[in-house]
C-alpha cells in the first residue's frame, strides 16, 4: 500500500514525485512506457521562455514566476544543464510587427526582466546570420534552453534515491475505490496497486485516467502535434539566440518557426502545429518538414539543411474544457487558456495535473511544489523526510573533462578508457553508469538520451552493437530481447 | 611525452599499406593505432569475395585481406596499439590517444590519418514517417550477421543498388531473410555487374528503379515502407520488418573536426600531397575520398606512406607517381574476370564464343561463372567459447543449387581455436570436391 501513487513519469509526474519525496511517505510512480519522459516530456522545444506570452492573473503565470525564482537552485542540486541563451522574437517584413509591441507591453507587465525591442541594426550585431529582412524584434536575455530528458531523468533519479518507487511497462486500465477508500489501481499486467492519493500527470492520457475514476468528465485533452528537424553540430553557430517568429495572424500558413541552439551544441527547427486524433504516433511528414525548412530559411537565410541530422514529432497535451453555456444551458466545447491543476470535485484524494503545455516544461518545478503541498493537505500531519538529500549528480562526460581528470578517471576504472560512441567520445563507464545508476536505462533510446551515445554524425552505426551487447552483458537480458523503446522494438528475431 | 617519427592513425587498408610502404622507404620508428581489438578495419566485416585482384594479385576476401597485410606488419615489426582511440591532433602534431591505460600524448614527426568513412544513413534523406527499430545499414547489418550471426529479420527491403547493397541481398537470403525488394533512385543498377548477377539474378530479386522510400511504418518495428516512383510519383506500399540501407560513404571527419582542421563541405581539406591543414599530417584511403575498390586504397595508402617518409627525412614534399587501378579495366556491361590483375571484361557474342579474355583461363572463368553457374560461397562460422565468428570460404566454386544446403551445414558447425588461414574446416562439403577453408588465423 502506498501513500501516493503518480501517473505518468514525465517531468511534471517526476518533479511531483521529487517534491513528495521530501516528506515521510510511501509514492508510487507508474509509466507505461520503456521509460520516463518518453512522450510530451521529450519531444517538444526545450525552451524555458521568458515569460512575456503568459497572460496575468494565470496560475500558468503563477506557476512560471515561482519557477524562475527556484529554477536556479534546481538545475544546480539536479546537475540540469541549462543556459541562458536570450531569445529574439522576430518580424519579418513587418509581418506581425505589432504583436512585438503588445507582447513587449505584456511583458513589462509580467515584469520580464531586460526584454527590449531592437531595430534591424542592432539584430544584425546580436544575430548576424538573421535575414536582412527581420525589421524589428523583441529580445529577451532570460530565455534559456534545457534538455527536456536530462531535466526529467534527474528528478526521477533524486526521487528515487530518496525513497520513491518507479515501475515502468505500467499501463494503468482501471481505477476504483475500494472499500477502505483507497484507490486501486489495475494495470495491464494485471498487477494492482493500493494508494490513499491518486496525481494524475498522465499528459496526453490524463482525460482517459480522469474519466476511468470520476464522474465530472470536464475536459478532454486535444493533442497538437509538432514536428522538428535536428541539425548537425556544424550548423551549431548559427544563431546563438532561441530565434522565434512573429506569426502573420490572417495567414495561418506563414507561421513561423523556432530556430533555437540545444544544450548539445545542434540546432533545433521546428515546431508544426497539427491536430491530430492518434496521439500515439509520432511520424513526420514530408510537407510539414518543408514548411519547417522553409520556415528556417526565411529567418536564417544561410542555414545550410543539408546537415539534417534526424526528424522527430511530439504532441502539446492541450485541453478542452467542457462548459455550461449561460444562455442555452448546453455544454460546449472551449479551449482551455490555463492549466488544470486541482482536486476532482467528486473524487476525494484524486488530483488532476493536465493540459500542461507550452511553458510546461518551465513550470514543472512549480506546479510540482503546489501538488505536494495539496497532498499535505489532504493527508494532513505529514512528517517530512530529514534524510532527504537534494543532490544527484549526472553521468560524467568524458568528453567534457579536461586531460587530468581523464587520466583519473580510467585509472579509477579503465572502463573509461574504452570509447564506445566515436562521433559524441561516451565511454564505457558512461554506459555502465548510466545503466546502473536509479532510474537507469533498460533499452537503447534510454542509453542514448542519457548519455547520448549514437547520437552523432554517424547515428550509432559504428556503436550500435556494442551498445548492445554491453546492455546485455550488464542488465543480463538476451540480446535478442533488447529494445530499442517499448515492447516489439526489439533489434534481433530469436529463432 | 613519448616522440615517434610517424603515426599513422586507423589501421585499416589504407593505414596498414601506408605503415608498411613508410617502413619500406626506411622510416623505422613507426606506431600504428587502431581503435578495434585487430588490424584490419572494415574488411574484417566484408566477408565477400573480390578484395585484392590488383594490389595482392589474388581474389580475397576481406579478412584474408586484413590478414596479409596484419602479417606483414607484425613480420616487419611495427608497433601496434590496438583498442586505442584518437582523440586529435594538435597543430604541433601530438596525438591524444585514449585507452584502457590512460590518456597518451605522442609527438610525431608526420602523422597518417587513415580512418576511413562512415555511412550515410536513412535519417540524412529527411525521410518521414516514424522512427522505429529494423532500420541498420549495410554496414552495421554486416557487423551483426558476419561478426555475430544475430538474426535481424525475417523480411526486408534494401535501400540502394551499390555494392554493398548489392551483396547484403545475397547475405540476408542466405541468412534465410527473405529479400522483398532492392530500392533504387537511378534508372540503373549502382554497383557492379557481376555483383548484381551473383547476388540479385540468381535469386529473383526484384528491384524497383526510379524509386526511393518515401515513408517509413510502424511504431515499434519497422512494418512497411511506401516506395515512390520519382518520374511519375507512383507509390506503392511494402510490408516488411526491417530495412538495410547502401546509400553510399561519406569520410569520418570526427577526427579532424576534434582537431580543428579545415574542412570544405564534407571534405577534408589537402594540397596534391595529400597533406591537410597541419602541415605534416597526411590522409590516405577513404578519409580522402570514396573509393570503389579497396585495392585503390591500398595504392593510396602506398603513396602517403612516401610521401610521408620523404617529409620525416627532409622535411620536404616530394612528388611521387601514384598509382590507380585503371577504371576502364572494371567491365560496365561484361563480367570482369578475377584470375588475375588484368581483370578482363568477358563477355559472350551472339555466336556462343567468350570474348574478352587474354587468357585461357577468362574462358574457364566465364563457364565457371554464367555457364555451369558455379559461385564462391562466403559466412563465417560459430567459434567455441566466443561470441566472434569465423570468417570462411568455398575453396572454389560450388555448383549453385548446392548453396542453400551448404550454407545450412556451414550455420550449424562450430570450430574451435586455433585455426590457421586456409586450414579446411570442412572437407569434401556434400561430396562436391569443394572444400570450406578458414578465411584468418584465430
């Protein structure tokens, strides 16, 4: 029996659980995938913006000023990478140049700090492969950019040092209150779970996980898929800024794009915005991968695309609201403008944590410190966890240590001697931390968004097998039973 | 800080030629370094028969290649340091190796970089679709079913007509994954004849020219691909659960990009020497530019190895013929004999007569080839208490409709060490008179 149990380990479902762990209390996180942040959490633009688009009087606006006091002190506990990089909201042609204006105005409201407007010369000496065509721009010097992963995996690792459960290959399918009035939770395998609190962080499931307990179906989630493009390292100095674009607001098909630096020193192009009805699939398209392109080109001129390393897409868990319309008494559909974070109003101890999306990322740590504290609330004394212990430190990068430390380092254990990835230089010893360590990798994307092994120029054709058989040897699975992601990924066919 | 007059980096053909064409001009004081557990580089992974006509004067596979050239190093006493990685190369010329023992810091006179290519992969087309499991190039397929005898699937579509493509078709279905389809853009076939009738024809392949893939499908594993016709955008879907690629080479810069040397657009940057931008350090072999035969690498490697040599004893850059396989002699519409280096393009006329050779032996060559349709077989075999393979060979070749059953035979054995190059591993395999031979020493 536990105390808490987190649907879904993404950031915000991580983060709630880090933030729980800080209290005496038995939590359960279960996923449903391969591994944590395998869904919204992964694929999306890894920016933690400034704070100019939110609207006042928000609890995203909340949640996002809170974040940005604490954010700091997190990336340093967690070991996160996170740069502050500015951004530059740029026009075009005059396209969509008063919403420059008006997102400057708000801004000074939502107190960003040092945004500004600057005219073509002065985009030109910040950013000087921009098109001579960007006339005028909004800069914001707090933008920043973190690897959505590393963020996620750390919180889950520190949670999990601190006492919390994970169990991934979890999917939740039915949910119940039993006679004691805990939740019982049955998961495809068959296995059920006993918990006094139930925190939906369930992304682009949490309708589903809502309505399987709660009568007060209130929303559904409507995913919005988005596609990008990743660049190789060569193409890493083109813009040191996240470069937005102003949107033409008659013609839907001149949305712009998002040309942004990655914490790995590539650039990132992208996002589409697609409804879509299958949030499971996450394939990329021709024509919107030209439209990301085109996108690019118009802002950067210059960027040269034939350094496409790989397409990715990943859904914006948006919500919809079901609401009473005042005259006609019918329930209509409207789009949800904040996020939804809050008790049910029918099921005691259930919490709702969706329609988190864009600045989601940004306001995980919040939204996480507000969950717990309901949770205190509901559960009433709650000791808290003396023994709890903030710091995690990341998988070393071999690559990154100076010469001294290096030779340390092998001499310590030889296993970093031996490099594995030729193009990212990821050892051995890298791959065996990061398998071994809490909240470790059991399949292959899992090994490379730890330590980016094959992730390089090459994409893992020199590394892949000896990727392998080192996960093989070490987690002693057949290797024909490895995985590249979820169950039916597996490399080789058995006889 | 240890000194070494030259280095030469990546022991592959071109490395191995260049290590020992330096030593044969009297550079002495020479280390090779090599970031796999053998010399050899990417031959040992290219079991195929056809390496070395030019170069060697004999039809090798590729771990027989890597041997004769491994041994001639070892005879000729140049160092070796295996298992060890380049880090890069500084403007003064110290090399940062790392391995197992620390970090090393070597200053070298002149140093080879000989690291080959790497693949281009599915992902560099910008193909849409999903990204799931089953999609390898021929080169990592080859890692995993010549060096380990993994199955990688029951049903695949190969992408590219080039040689590589070309001898993973004939690979998979020996490997009993059946061959769907061989995608290819061009309106003709990328690699060479005989490849395309001993790997393709002989099996009834289909390929589908014009065409590339367009799509990939499946959330998991891979579960179809839609195949576009690029002239009339016709499409089509093909179900299958694994796709290789061969879609050419392209030089692994991570080295120079480590050491900051000057790089036009996915080449290397070197004068006529062969010399790139720190002065002293030479490239050879696929590094410089795709080759088509390993035997041109191996000339290439020869011609770095003195060009080097002259730059350690004098300092100075020295012209020096250099030596290419001549392209005319690769025969386009014939089949090109590999008795011997003349590699004579026969072909047959419409009286029935062969054509085309110097030699008698052409006209045993081409009966033995179209005629009778004998073929080499090439697999590797199961080593006891090892997860390493065998590399092996038909000692001639083999009337064709015994392949399929020899092969069987051949899958199910297990040698154990030691095992010299050339010892039979299987004699008198199906009464055939052919005997199965060891392609390296273990």
């Amino acid at each position: 029996m536990y105390d808490v149990c987190i649907i879904g380990a993404g950031v915000v479902g991580s983060f709630v659980a880090r933030e729980l762990s800080k209290y005496k209390l038995k939590v359960l996180i279960l996923e449903k995938n391969s591994d944590v942040c395998s869904e919204v959490s992964k694929a999306n633009s890894a920016i933690f913006h400034s704070g100019y688009n939110n609207k006042p009087n928000t609890i995203k606006a909340k949640y996002y000023n809170r974040s940005h006091e604490i954010i700091d002190q997190i990336c340093s506990d967690l070991d996160i990478e996170y740069k502050k990089t500015g951004s530059l909201l740029v026009s075009i042609n005059n396209l969509g140049r008063d919403s420059i204006y008006e997102k400057y105005e708000n801004g000074v409201k939502n107190n960003v700090p040092g945004i500004k407007i600057l005219q073509k010369k002065e985009i030109l000496e910040l950013e000087p492969n921009i098109s001579d065509q960007a006339t005028l721009a909004l800069y914001a010097p707090t933008t920043g950019i973190v690897n959505p992963f590393e963020m996620t995996v750390a919180a889950c690792e520190n949670a999990m040092e601190n006492g919390v459960e994970l169990k991934l290959n979890c999917e939740v399918i039915g949910i119940s209150k039993n006679n004691e009035d805990l939740f019982e939770i049955k998961c495809k395998d068959n296995n059920k779970y006993f918990s006094k609190i139930l925190i939906n962080c369930a992304g682009l499931y949490t309708d589903k996980i809502n309505n399987m307990i709660s009568n007060d179906k209130f929303f559904e989630i409507a995913p919005k898929k988005g596609q990008y493009i990743v660049l190789d390292k060569l193409e890493g100095n083109i813009v040191s800024n996240v470069i937005f674009m102003t949107k033409d607001k008659e013609d839907k098909k001149k949305r712009g794009v998002i040309v942004s630096p990655t914490t790995s020193g590539n650039i990132l192009l992208g996002p589409s915005a697609e409804d879509t009805k299958e949030n499971d699939n996450t394939f990329t398209t021709e024509k919107k991968l030209n439209f990301i392109q085109n996108g690019a080109k118009r802002v950067c001129p210059s960027i040269n695309l034939d350094n496409v390393i790989t397409s990715f897409a990943g859904f914006r868990p948006n919500a919809n609201l079901f609401v009473k319309n005042k005259d006609t008494g019918e329930i209509e559909k409207e789009k949800a403008k904040d996020f939804i974070v809050k008790q049910s109003s029918d099921v005691a101890g259930f919490i709702n944590v969706a329609g988190i999306k864009s600045p989601g990322l940004t306001c995980a740590p919040a939204i996480a410190e507000d969950v717990a504290k309901m949770v205190v609330e509901i559960l009433g004394k709650v000791e808290k966890n003396e023994s709890f212990n903030p710091k995690r430190k990341k998988v070393v990068k071999f690559k990154n240590l100076d010469e001294e430390s290096r030779n340390e380092f092998i001499k310590s254990n030889k296993s970093y001697g031996n490099i594995i990835c030729n193009c990212e230089l990821i050892t051995e010893g890298e791959i065996l931390d990061a398998i071994h360590r809490k909240c470790g990798a059991t399949t292959l994307d899992g090994l490379k968004r730890r330590t980016r092994i094959g992730m390089g120029r090459c994409q893992g054709n020199f590394c892949t097998l000896k990727a392998l058989e080192i996960m093989s040897r070490e987690l002693k699975i057949p290797i024909e039973k490895l995985q590249k992601s979820n169950q039916g990924s597996e490399f080789f066919m058995g006889e | 800080m240890e000194y070494r007059d030259l280095v030469v980096i990546g022991a592959g053909a071109s490395g191995l030629s260049a290590a020992l064409s330096a030593k044969n001009d009297g550079i002495d004081d020479i280390l090779i370094v090599e970031k796999d557990d053998m010399l050899g580089g990417i031959l040992n992974q290219c079991i195929h028969q056809g390496f070395g006509v030019h170069y060697l004067g004999e039809n090798l596979t590729g771990p027989e290649y890597a041997q004769i050239l491994s041994q001639k190093v070892y005879q000729n006493d140049i160092d070796v340091m295996l298992n060890t990685f380049c880090i890069d190369i500084s403007e003064d010329k110290i090399v940062t190796l790392t391995n197992e023992d620390g970090v090393h810091k070597i200053k070298a006179k002149s140093v080879i970089l000989s690291v080959g290519a790497r693949e281009r992969h599915i992902k560099e087309l910008k193909i849409p679709g999903s990204r799931p499991s089953g999609v390898y190039t021929g080169g990592l397929a080859q890692q995993i079913l010549n060096k380990r005898g993994y199955k990688i699937g029951k049903e695949a579509v190969i992408l590219g007509s080039g040689d590589i493509g070309l001898i993973m078709c004939r690979r998979l279905i020996l490997n009993n994954i059946k061959v769907k389809a061989i995608i290819e853009i061009n309106d003709k076939i990328g690699g060479n004849k005989r490849n395309f009738k001993e790997c393709v024809e002989d099996f009834d392949i289909p390929v589908i020219k014009n065409s590339t893939i367009c799509e990939i499908k499946g959330t998991e594993r891979v579960e179809a691909v839609v195949v576009k016709n690029i002239k009339n955008d016709e499409k089509q879907t093909i179900k299958c659960d694994t796709i290789i690629t061969s879609i050419g080479l392209t030089p692994n810069l991570t080295v120079p990009i480590n050491s900051n040397m000057k790089i036009d657009s996915k080449k290397i940057n070197m004068d006529k020497y062969n010399q790139c931008s720190i002065e002293g350090v030479f490239c050879c072999g696929n590094i410089c530019k795709i080759y088509s035969l390993v035997d041109d690498v191996s000339y290439d490697g020869e011609y770095v190895g003195k060009i080097a040599s002259e730059y350690i004893k004098s300092k100075k850059l020295v012209d020096i013929d250099k030596v290419e396989v001549d392209k005319s002699s690769i025969a386009t519409d014939g089949i090109t004999c590999l008795i011997c280096p003349n590699g004579c393009n026969l072909k047959q006329s419409s009286t029935g007569d062969i054509e085309g050779n110097l030699c008698e032996k052409g006209i045993e060559f081409f009966k033995d080839e179209i005629i009778n349709k004998k073929r080499s077989i090439t697999s590797t075999v199961k080593i006891k208490n090892s997860k390493d393979r065998l590399p092996i060979k038909t000692s001639k070749p083999l009337e064709f409709k015994y392949i399929y059953e020899a092969v069987n035979i051949i899958d199910n054995m297990e040698v154990s060490s030691p095992v010299k190059m050339g010892d039979i591993i299987i004699e008198n395999i199906l009464n055939t008179g052919v005997n199965i031979v060891s392609c390296r020493d273990i």
